[in-house]
C-alpha cells in the first residue's frame, strides 16, 4: 500500500499557518511576554536586540518555512520525475518567485490601515474586492474554457490589480512604492527562487545542497570586512525591492525542510505492511509525548535563560528517544532519519547560543536557524504519528485544510474577517476583549477561527491559491 500525499507536512504547515495568524491577532500589551515576539515584549512591545532567548511565537516562521522546503520533493521532485527539463523547472521557480513579490506588495497596499486612517467603508470594501481579485490572479478558475481563455483572465485580473495599486488614495499621503511589501511573503518569495534552484540543482545530492549553508555563512561572516568582494555582493542587489543578500539566511531552514521532505517522499514511496496497521499505538505515546518535550523545554529554558539546564536535558530527552526509536518498520526508520538530524541541529545550536550575545530571532542568529530547524524536525515527528498512526480528526483536519490553503489562511484575518466585522458594526464588541490578558487571548482564537473558516471552506470547494 502507498499513499499519494504527505498528510502529515500538510497538519504541520496548518499548524504554522493557525500559528501565525494567533500571533498576529492576539491583543497586544496585556498579555505575558512569552506570548509575543522575545524581543518585542509587552506593553510598549519596542524591539529590544539585547533580549536573547525566543517563544513560541519565534517558531511559527521558520516552521512555515520549514514546510516550504519539505514541500520542494513533492512540487518540484515529482516534475523532476516526470521528464520536466531543468530549463522549465527553473522558469517555474522563477515565475513563482514574482507572484510571490507581487503578491507581497499587493496585500500590503490593500490592507485596510494603508488605504484609510481611520478605516471606513470605502478602506473596508476594497480590501475585500482586492482579496476577490486574487482569485483569477493565483487559481485556476473552474470554467470551461480553452486555454487562452484562461490566460485572458489571469491577464486581465494582473491589470485590474495594477490599476488599482496605482489609482487608490492611501492615507497619510502614502505613495505606491515597490519597497512597500510585506516582508514575510517577499522572505518566501526570495526562498521560492533560491530554495528551489538548490533542490533542482541537487535533488539527488542532499549532501551538496547542505554543502552551500558554509558559503552562505562565510559572505555573512565576511560581509562587515570594508573594502571586499565579499561586502560588495552582500550589499549587492539588482532590484532591491525584490532580492537582498540577507534574506538568503533563512537558507539555512529551508534546505533542511527540503532533506525532511525527501526522507517523507521516499516513506511515501515505501509500501507499507498491513502488520504495521495493527502495532500497539499505545507504544508510541513516550515518542510522541518526549518529542514534544524537546520543544516545549527549549522554548521555556531559552526564554528564561536556563541554558545549562536546558542542554542538559535536551542531551537527556534525546538519548531516551534514541533508545525508543528503533528503525524496525517503515514509520521508525522515518522517525529516526528526522530524530538523528534533528538532534544534531538542535545540539548544534545550542553550540552556537552564546554567539552573537544569545539566540534571537530579531536580528536572527546562527543558534536560532539551527535550533528552530531542530525543533522542526521533532514537531514532524509528532505530526507524523498523529497524522499517520493515530489517524486523528477533528482540529488536526482543520490543520490539514488550512495547510492546504495557506496563502488564503493568511490574508484572511486583514482582507476578510476585520473588513467584514466593521462592515456589520461588530469591532466594538471585539475590541471589548482587549482589557483582560485572556479575554485578550479569546480575541485571537475568533479572529483565528474565523479566518481558517475560511481558508477551510475554499479548500473543500478545491479552490487553491497557487502562489
């Protein structure tokens, strides 16, 4: 027996995606400090670079991107597969690449705080005008039309959203500026281009894909040195409203994501023994139940400085999983490829914490790439078993959905839900959970709720966004 599709990378990047979304929906200021960014702590939440540590709330990016990676021996292996020329493949990348950008300098200019202040209705409608309008821009219609006519329609919901960055009023005198994106989707953007030449160039050699992770440091490490060619290409860009060397960095998640995500593919290639289908789950419960404490410990130790502790029982917890996880069937030997390069990426950086002052997310440090892809890896361990073994519904299927559908996911809490609550006069009763720390918290999980609905409901109706 195989399966087609990796429900367990689908459960982790939902995971991410809900993640994400509670973060940012959350109300700020009232709530503890390691319910936001470590960095910018509550209540003035100011960016302090010499808070060291991270929270949950650090993991929830590199974990997407993570995913993103994971993703490329499903997306761009299964095209290799197939015959698909490596001159295709990377044209794909690169088209990606912009639909990502554009997609990042379109929402920021749609969101509703950019185009009015305060907000009305007009902000509100065109917010959500500019959400249905990517519809045509990054799905397939499901009409019945030839080619062209496809194409046509693409093209012409590309002009519409051209007309209306450059015709919108925004507030405060704002200008429409390429230099204006969110950040998070020109990250991908930039990982949807590189991270995927490197996975086209070594889809065979994850050995030679890890191989570029030193030179990508040695230009970091160098790149403070006046006067050096290695200066001259950190700073180097052609268009720097798209490309910067810096974002390269995030590199270092999203090639591990791609190793994870080959050691999934070749478990899906595997045929699975129906003995496996009668094991004792109950068995799997000190896997599960350890891999989560690797991650729930990190993340206490780090944030509350307990750094000898923690290293010492994350060297604990791992040896107990060593012992647990035998590479008898097809799942354990999955188990044990994602538990060996997840200690050693978590252990290394560990190894690395005490450079650059502590781990930090803002500005990122060597420990917080290696420690989040280490982390990473356990969190799919537990996905895995949870997805694969247990089989377990209800809001794992949400996660499944919404990861799925992550771009809708995303947009969602800004273009839809906030839009559609003013519209119908019920912000008030929203921003009545804003005094109390878990009324503050109840904020984000209807905010969040909502916003998955969403994403969940287009994803039954197989309308995907394919950016």
């Amino acid at each position: 027996m195989t399966r087609c599709r990796a429900t367990s990378l689908d459960v982790f990047r939902g995971y991410a995606i809900i993640t994400m979304i509670l973060s940012g929906t959350i109300t700020f200021g009232i709530l503890p400090g390691w319910m936001y960014h470590a960095q910018t702590p509550p209540p003035q939440h100011a960016f302090n670079p010499q808070i060291f540590g991270i929270t949950w709330v650090d993991l929830v990016f590199p974990f997407f991107l993570f995913a993103m990676g994971a993703a490329f021996p499903f997306s761009i292996g299964r095209k290799i597969e197939k015959g698909v020329s490596r001159f295709v493949l990377i044209k794909d990348s690169v088209i990606r690449g912009f639909q990502l950008t554009f997609f990042a300098i379109f929402i920021q200019h749609m969101y509703p705080w950019v185009l009015s202040s305060p907000q009305d209705n007009q902000a509100w409608l065109l917010s959500l005008g500019a959400f249905a309008l990517m519809f045509p821009m990054f799905m397939r219609l499901p009409l019945k039309l030839p080619e062209w006519g496809h194409l046509t329609i693409k093209l012409i919901s590309y002009g519409l959203a051209f007309l209306l960055l450059f015709s919108v009023s925004y507030a405060d005198g704002r200008q429409f500026s390429l230099g204006y994106s969110n950040i998070i989707i020109l990250i991908l953007a930039n990982m949807a281009i590189f991270g995927s030449l490197s996975y086209i160039y070594t889809h065979q050699k994850p050995l030679r894909r890890l191989a570029i992770l030193p030179f990508i440091m040695a230009v970091f490490l160098g790149s403070s040195t006046d006067h050096s060619w290695i200066k001259a290409l950190f700073n180097w860009s052609p268009a720097g409203w798209m490309y910067q060397f810096y974002y390269l960095k995030y590199l270092f998640i999203v090639i591990p994501g791609s190793i994870a995500g080959g050691y999934l593919h070749e478990w899906l290639k595997a045929p699975k023994p129906e003995v496996e289908k009668s094991k004792n789950h109950i068995s799997l419960l000190p896997i599960l139940f350890l891999s989560v404490g690797i991650i729930v410990l990190n993340l206490y130790c780090l944030y509350t400085r307990l750094l000898v502790l923690n290293l010492f029982g994350t060297i604990g917890l791992i040896i107990c999983l060593h012992f647990l996880i035998r590479p008898k069937g097809v799942n354990e030997k999955l188990w044990r490829k994602f538990f060996i390069a997840g200690s050693y990426l978590l252990l290394l950086g560990l190894f690395f914490e005490a450079y650059e002052g502590g781990i930090r997310k803002d500005d990122s440090t060597y420990s917080y790439y290696f420690v989040s892809s280490g982390l990473a890896f356990f969190a799919m361990i537990v996905f895995s078993i949870i997805s694969d073994v247990y089989r377990l519904n209800g809001i794992f299927k949400v996660f499944k959905m919404a990861g799925q559908n992550p771009m809708i996911a995303y947009v969602a809490p800004n273009l839809v839900v906030m839009p559609l609550l003013s519209l119908l006069h019920l912000t008030p009763y929203l921003d009545l959970l804003n005094h109390d720390p878990w009324c503050g918290f109840l904020r984000g999980l209807i905010v969040t709720s909502l916003s998955v609905t969403i994403s969940v409901l287009f994803t039954r109706i197989k309308w995907f966004w394919r950016t």
